[in-house]
C-alpha cells in the first residue's frame, strides 16, 4: 500500500502513519468483519512501515512513481 500525503513540519510524521494504521484497521474490520479469518492475530498491519521524504520532486513524478510500482 502506498500512501502519498503532504504535512507541515509540526506533524510527525511518523504519529500519522500509526494513526492512520489504527484508524483503517478499525474500518475494514468494522466494514468487513469476515477478513477476521484471514488476519493473523488480528493484526491488519505490520507493526513496520517505510516512510519517505520527497525534497524537491515534483508530485506528479510521486504519483509516477507509485502507479507504476508493481509493474515491469
């Protein structure tokens, strides 16, 4: 999954990936609870992220970027 999001150095980034994490989690398993077999431990997540920082790239290189992954 590939979440691509603007913030202003006063939010951690990091807070925001655990809280979005937690937040999805609740809704899928609210919106979707048969994928409860499908969980181990019922953890939706890993505990692990990847979080990025872009510089001076544009957005549309990003966005690029994140459609193509996956992809030869």
């Amino acid at each position: 999954v590939h979440v691509l999001f603007k913030c202003t150095p006063q939010i951690a980034p990091a807070k925001f990936i655990n809280a979005y994490k937690s937040v999805s989690s609740r809704l899928v398993k609210k919106n979707y609870p048969e994928i409860r077999q499908y969980l181990w431990k019922e953890a939706f997540w890993t505990k692990s992220y990847c979080l990025i920082s872009t510089g001076g790239v544009s957005i549309d290189v990003i966005k690029q970027y994140i459609e193509r992954q996956g992809q030869k």
